[in-house]
C-alpha cells in the first residue's frame, strides 16, 4: 500500500513539473520573436532534454513549489512584452 501511494505522489509531483515545464515550451514561438528570445532559445533547448528525462527525476513537494512558483513569476513578468509583441503583430496583419 505504501508504495502505492509513492507511486501517485511521484507521478503526481512529475505531472505538475510536466505541467510547468510545457506551458514554458508554449511559449517558444512567441519569445523566438522578442529581443530575448535568442539567449533563451538555448535554454529552451535544455528544458526539452529534461522533460525527455524527467521520469527518472526524484522530486520532492517543495521542489515543485519553488518551480510552480518561480514558472508563474516567469509568466508574469513575460507578460508585458508577449502581450505588447502581439499587439504589434496584430497591427501589422491589419495594415497589410
């Protein structure tokens, strides 16, 4: 029974990091088009090694946490110039 319930806090604990790490990869197309976007590339990279491996990653709660956390300040503070990169975009197609 107890490796049972390892078993779903560990497939529990993966499928929310999963969670972070793909709504991050969502967001390739749109930070490829920022200023930034070249210096992340490489890190966008890594992340999609990682997921490739994730399942034999040991994960604790407060891990995931501090990822959840930090994966929602990254959102946020993207924001701004995703929304401000759309707009523009949108603009454009209207002009055209």
């Amino acid at each position: 029974m107890a490796g049972d319930a390892f078993m779903q806090d560990h497939e529990g604990l993966h499928s929310r990091l999963k969670n972070c790490l793909q709504t991050i990869l969502e967001l390739e197309p749109d930070l490829e088009r920022l200023e930034l976007g070249g210096e992340l590339m490489q890190e966008f990279t890594v992340l999609k090694s990682f997921m490739e491996r994730l399942d034999a990653v040991l994960l604790d709660e407060d891990d995931v946490r501090r990822i959840e956390r930090a994966t929602a300040n990254f959102l946020e503070e993207l924001k701004g110039p995703v929304s401000a990169m759309r707009r523009r975009g949108e603009q454009r197609r209207l002009l055209q």
